[in-house]
C-alpha cells in the first residue's frame, strides 16, 4: 500500500541535565505564547522557519536553542506543535503558579498591577506594599494593597519569592535589604539603582531609559538589521 499517511515518530528527549545559555532561557518563553496560538487554531506542525516569520528570529537560532533541549524535531517535518507546547509547558513550569509581589504604588507600580501579567496563567501578583497611608487599605483591580510592614506576613501566607521593586531610588537599597530578610529570593528592579543582596538572591535591573536609549541607538547605527 503505497502513500502512507502515518506520521513521523517524534522523539522523546528527557530534561536536560546541564544548564541552557541564558539568552536561550530568555527567547523559550516567546516559543511557548506562539505554540499556545498555534495549538488553538488545531495546527499540527511547525518548522523552524515559520517560528522565524513569525518571532523575527532566525531560523539557525531557533534550532540552536531547541537543541540545547534535546531532540525536539525531525528533519523535513519540523516540531510537532502539541508535543513541542507539552515539553516547553514541563519545562518552564507553566503548570506552579508563582505569587509575586510589588512594592512601591506609584505610577509604575499601579500600572504593573493593572497589567499583572494578564497573557500568563503562571504568574501572578497577589499584593502591593507602599508606606503612603492614602494608599493601603485600598486595591488596584482587586489587588490589596497593604502597609510594608506587613510584607513578611504576606510573604510567608503565599510561599512568595520575587517582589517587583518600584520604589524610589532614595528608597531602592533598604527596601531591597526589608526583602531579602523577609526571605524573597528574586528581585525585579524597575529603579536605577544597582543594587547589592547576597549571592542567594538573584536580581534583574530593567532600566526603561537605558532600554529606550539602546533602542534609539541601533535604529541609528544598524539599521534594517534584526537582533537576536
């Protein structure tokens, strides 16, 4: 019988067991929006150039960070979309929850807190802080908002290790210091100031201006040249 429609097998790779490079840790999430929109339109397959159309990513780097995964694909049928989602969604752990919360209610902050991270079902801020009596006691969309000095407390109530930090920057050390003895373990840092925490605690500085600067940069001096 010839014109078989089976399709090729898949490979089933374990977890790998050595670290990914971190700028392919940091595109793996982006794998994963596109697959969840391509699994619910019922595609079955992908190649590593349409992720390439559709991410702006080249294609040579998509397989070479699928590889750092395992065997993920087969050669001249691409990815198996559902397969593909199920092993990024194991991987990522997009099935735990992980509570966040912010401190500091400024501007920024109520912004970060009506926002919070609503295309993703895996994290989730459940708490405010700020020292501004106008401001505790109230929400942001359902969002307490609670006095700093209850931070430990919420803390522990929900297992939470990262706080998003939009203080300012007069405040930006301390209040880093109040967070790590309350046993937080990740700091996302929306303020200019570098900060310093022991080792155990991991800290990511997003620095708008310095963000928009570089943008501004590269449109002037490359471009038509797409980043990786």
């Amino acid at each position: 019988m010839c014109g078989s429609s089976q399709k090729p097998e898949v490979p089933t790779p374990s977890m790998p067991e050595h670290k990914i490079p971190q700028v392919t840790a940091k595109r793996l999430p982006l794998y994963y929006r596109y697959l969840e929109k391509l699994h619910a339109i019922g595609k079955q397959r992908v190649s590593s150039s349409d992720l390439s159309d559709a991410l702006q990513i080249d294609p040579a780097t998509i397989r070479r960070d699928f590889s750092y995964l395992g065997e993920l694909g087969k050669k001249g049928y691409g990815y198996n979309v559902t397969y593909l989602l199920q092993f990024l969604r194991d991987f990522l752990k997009q099935d735990e929850v992980t509570n966040v919360v912010l401190v500091g209610v400024g501007n920024l902050g109520t912004a970060l807190l009506r926002y919070n991270f609503y295309r993703s079902h895996n994290t989730k801020i459940v708490a405010g802080f700020d020292l501004d009596p106008a401001k505790v006691g109230t929400d942001v969309d359902g969002i307490p908002v609670y006095a700093l000095e209850r931070l430990p407390e919420v803390i522990k109530l929900h297992n939470v290790e990262v706080a998003i930090l939009t203080v300012p920057l007069s405040a930006a050390q301390s209040t880093t210091d109040y967070l790590v003895d309350a046993g937080v373990r990740g700091i996302l840092n929306f303020t200019p100031a570098r900060l310093t925490a022991p080792s155990r605690v991991r800290i990511h500085n997003i620095d708008l201006t310095i963000e928009l600067q570089t943008l501004i940069y590269f449109l002037k001096n490359f471009p038509g040249e797409e980043s990786d």
